[in-house]
C-alpha cells in the first residue's frame, strides 16, 4: 500500500470517527430530561437577561483539578425567584450566594436550581456567585467530545486546553448554558503554576505574581460571547504579533505557540492576515475589533473559541497534510485557521439559538473556504473545491436537528451545506449582489442570536427569489435534486424527480455550447432546440444529480 494511499484511509476513518464523537452520524431517537433541561429555554431560565461574568478560577495541572468560581450578573425580567445555573459531573457546585446570603440549591443531574431570598424586581441588575470544585470531564478525543484536554509538550511542559462545542461549557465551568441568551462582556482570571502561560479571550489585561509559585491571568472580553467560545489555553507560550490595517482601522493579531515552535509558526502564520483581508471582503468588518485576534496552539485539532481561535493543525497545509476535496486546492492553505477563523463571523457573530439550527454555523463557514480560494485564485478553483467535496455527502438525515434538545443535525451541515450555499450564489447570479447579501447578513444580525426562519427570510428577501422550497429540500430533507431530460431531434425533454413538494429552482444548461435558463418542474417540459440532437451540458454549479434518459 503507498503511502498517499494509507495518508488517505487514515484521514478518511479519522474524519469518520471524529464526526461520530460529535453524535452527527447518530440520530438520537430517544432524549432524556437532561437534554430537555440542557436544550430548552425552561422557565428558570427564561426570566433572567445575562449581563456580565466574572470566571475566576486556579487550576492544578498536577492533579487535573480546578476550584474557582464565576460571578453571574444579570437584568431581570420577570419577578421569579429561581435560576438554574448548569454544571456537568463530575464538577461540584459546591455553594451559590447572592449579596452575602448562601442560598438552597436543587440538584437535577447537571442542571442546579437556586432559590434566591431576595425579591427580584423587573428591570434590576443583580448577581449570584457561583462556587465549584473537582476533576472535570477529560477530553479523549478533543474538540469532538469535550472537556479539558491535560497533556505535555515534548519538552514534558503541561499543555491544557478547554473545549466543549456540543457537550457545552458547563462540562468545566458553571454558567447558563443555552445558546439563546450570550453575556454581554466578561473578565476571565486563571490562576496557574509559574512557568506557564493562560491564553483566553478578549486582551490581556493584567498578569499577577502571587508569591506563591502562582501566577493570575487577567483577560477581558468586551464583546457579546457564547459560553462554548470561551477557553483556557494553558503552556508554555511564545508570543508574537502584528497588526492588520483592517475595514475598521488597526486590528491587533496575536498569535502564542509552543516556544519551540515559534519560527515555524511566524512563517506558516501567514494564512492568518490573508484570511483576514478575504474575509473582510466578503463578510465584512472581523465582528471583534475590540477584543483582538488570536491564534492559539493547542494539544488539539483546533476549534472556533472567539477572539481565541485554537491551532492544532501541525503546521501543515490542508486538513492535516490532506486536501478535503480532492482536486488540490485544499493544500493552498491551512485548514484550521481558515476554517476555524471563518466561524468569527459565523458562530461568534451571528450565532444559532437552538444548536438544532448549527448548520448556520458549519455550512456558511465551510463555504467560507470556498470563498477564500475565490479570493485569492479566482472562481473556477473554488468551483472546483466546493464541488470536490461533494463526495462527503452521507444524506443520513437533515441538516436541521431536534429542537429544544441540544441535539445536533446531520453532519452533512459541512459538505452538503456549503453546496447548497454555493447553489444559491448561481440563483443569485450577481456576484457583487452575493457578496453584498453576505455582508449585509454580517451587520444585519451583528452580534446575534438567531434561528434558521430569520436566516431563511433575510437570504429570500435580500435575493428577491421564493427560497421556500430550496430550504425545505436542502435543510429539511435528504433529497438532493435529481435533472431527468433526453433529446430527441431538435426537442429537449425535462423534469425535476426526488424533490420536495414545494421545490421550484431554475438551472442553467448549455445546448451546444450556449448557456440558456431553464425551470424544471416535476412534470414533463419541453425546450426546443437549435439543431438535432444537440449537446446538454449542465453547469456543475448547482448541487443536482443529473440524469439523461
């Protein structure tokens, strides 16, 4: 066997098995009260606006333990007197109080609900602190099953990162852990073993020496953040940086590697300002200005943390040294940082209330690899990527999960998603239109959360087409359009099979080598032609499978 070709099975079962780690190849039939608790806006939740945390925790890398706590602050809106707060076993709340008072807790698995004592008045600003203790959850198979990743660099140094998509953050601290409702700003205190470095969100504000063979990091996010985008990184960091003379002006980038690795990291880095100024093209403005861009390595794959971007690529082009797609393009940049980097926009900016609706995160940041390439190397090679990747598609089940759950839609909100995203650009037919749609969708619901109807809506009435059909086909079905037509003499026959019952999309053809529009419908149409038995060519560029009878 060569060795591309077991470079290729490799890459093949790991993708297999880090996509099933997620649950994205599992339909869940069966959920329990936990995933009711976790994934629904419950009443002890739903009275209560977040406004600011205050995590502050040390961290004992020796014993794989952490003790802290997070100060919850929050404006009421409605007069109830209990709040659930969530964090996952094996972690312990150990005490909740407001001003001084500890407070009765109702422990429901990993849901924790907390009778306050006193009245909570609509409009008032108030806070709990919230105290935890133990051994969270160790990450096997990080980022795909969450939890905190304890590992050593090769110079025997402690290397930790958090993370927790899916499985949610409450699996190493405690918070509201829901997607709908994302705090308004937040200062994060790690307290660790001199030697090392913690890298979170937002800027470094202060670093304390504690006397105590300890040190305090200090770091303030000034922007709206969703709880899975925040993160510890702890080793022992390098750290260099430039600045990006951004829509918005000077855009501060950071970047901290192993030291062992900073050479290698100052070069290959350079994806990062190109990705910027893509990106900024056709998405407009990095949503963060305030609280910076990082790059962080990490003992890991890598993962969309805002303003924190985690690397574990391994300093390599493509997704680990492969090309997704097939066709090349994939190795004319790192995948990690273009990919993870593109959830800035879409994730971090605009983010999806129920995680049944994550394909608003995956597909529009897997198209936002398509899109660098268009950037930098025209449209005909991000065609050809996009179009490679079609191969991934499983068609298992939708792209849209069940709500109120946490669960997941297909892992196809990847492949089949960024597709369909790619489809609407030719509906579009604009491309300056198309960028502008993408832009627009950025400021509209800057800082957001959202649902799949409002990303519907906006993307119909910005294109000025019916998407109602092409959504339920793509998002809500298994489908993929199939183009039955056969020539005879100088007549085209045509019909659209395998769609939903409201599905209506033109395509283009070409009919010896001239492009002309056609409307498929599921019954029988016919196109005359030119001359007898004249070439078909249907344009790739749309996401059907084509037939000729």
């Amino acid at each position: 066997m060569t060795k591309t070709l077991i470079s290729t099975i490799v890459l093949i079962l790991t993708l297999c098995a880090n996509v099933n780690a997620q649950g994205l190849l599992q339909e869940k039939n069966k959920f329990t009260h936990q995933d009711t608790l976790r994934g629904s806006i419950t009443p002890e939740r739903e009275w209560w606006d977040l406004t600011y945390y205050h995590l502050d925790i040390q961290v004992n890398p020796e014993e794989k333990y952490i003790v802290g706590k997070n100060t919850i602050q929050y404006t009421v809106l409605k007069p109830k007197q209990i709040l659930q707060i969530d964090l996952q076993e094996p972690l312990t709340l150990t005490k909740v109080t407001q001003n001084n008072k500890e407070l009765e807790i109702k422990h429901d698995g990993n849901a924790h609900f907390v009778t306050l004592k006193d009245q909570q008045n609509i409009g008032e600003t108030n806070s709990v602190i919230a105290y935890y203790e133990g051994k969270p959850r160790e990450a096997i198979r990080a980022p795909w099953d969450g939890g905190i990743s304890w590992k050593k660099d090769t110079n025997g140094n402690h290397f930790i990162a958090s993370s927790c998509q899916g499985l949610g953050a409450s699996v190493w601290w405690p918070n509201k852990d829901h997607m709908y409702d994302e705090v308004d700003s937040m200062d994060i205190s790690v307290t660790i073993p001199k030697g090392l470095m913690n890298v979170s969100n937002g800027r470094l504000k202060s670093i304390i020496d504690n006397k105590d063979e300890t040190i305090t990091t200090n770091w303030h996010v000034a922007n709206p953040i969703n709880n899975y985008g925040v993160n510890i990184n702890i080793g022992n960091y390098a750290n260099f940086s430039e600045v990006f003379k951004g829509e918005k002006g000077d855009l501060d980038m950071n970047y901290y590697v192993l030291k062992e690795n900073l050479e290698k990291a100052k070069a290959h880095f350079k994806d990062a300002p190109k990705m910027m100024k893509a990106f900024e093209y056709w998405f407009g403005p990095y949503p963060f200005y305030e609280d910076s861009f990082k790059l962080v390595e990490v003992p890991y794959l890598g993962m969309e943390h805002q303003s924190s971007v985690t690397y574990g690529n391994q300093y390599m082009d493509g997704y680990l040294g492969d090309d997704l797609s097939g066709t090349g393009w994939g190795l004319k940049f790192d995948f990690i940082i273009i990919h993870e980097s593109g959830h800035e926009w879409f994730a971090n900016n605009i983010t999806n209330i129920d995680i049944a609706d994550m394909w608003i995160h995956e597909s529009f940041t897997s198209y936002s690899e398509n899109l660098f390439l268009d950037y930098y190397y025209g449209k005909e090679a991000a065609a050809d990527y996009v179009i490679g990747k079609r191969k991934n598609v499983r068609n298992d089940r939708p792209l849209i999960g069940e709500y109120n759950v946490n669960n997941e839609g297909s892992g196809d909100m990847y492949y089949k998603g960024e597709n369909m995203l790619h489809t609407l650009r030719q509906l579009v037919n604009d491309d300056e239109k198309w960028r502008q749609i993408l832009r627009t969708l950025n400021s509209k619901f800057y800082h957001q959360t959202v649902t799949t109807q409002q990303i519907e809506d906006y993307l119909a009435d910005a294109s000025g087409l019916d998407l109602k059909g092409f959504f339920n086909q793509y998002l809500r079905s298994i489908k993929i359009p199939v183009l039955e037509y056969k020539v005879e003499g100088k007549k085209l026959h045509y019909k659209w099979t395998n769609t939903v019952d409201d599905f209506v999309m033109p395509i283009q053809i070409e009919s010896n080598g001239q492009p002309r529009w056609i409307s498929p419908t599921v019954k029988n149409q016919t196109l005359k032609l030119k001359s007898k038995n004249s070439k078909i060519v249907v344009d790739r560029d749309f996401y059907i499978t084509v037939k000729a009878l």
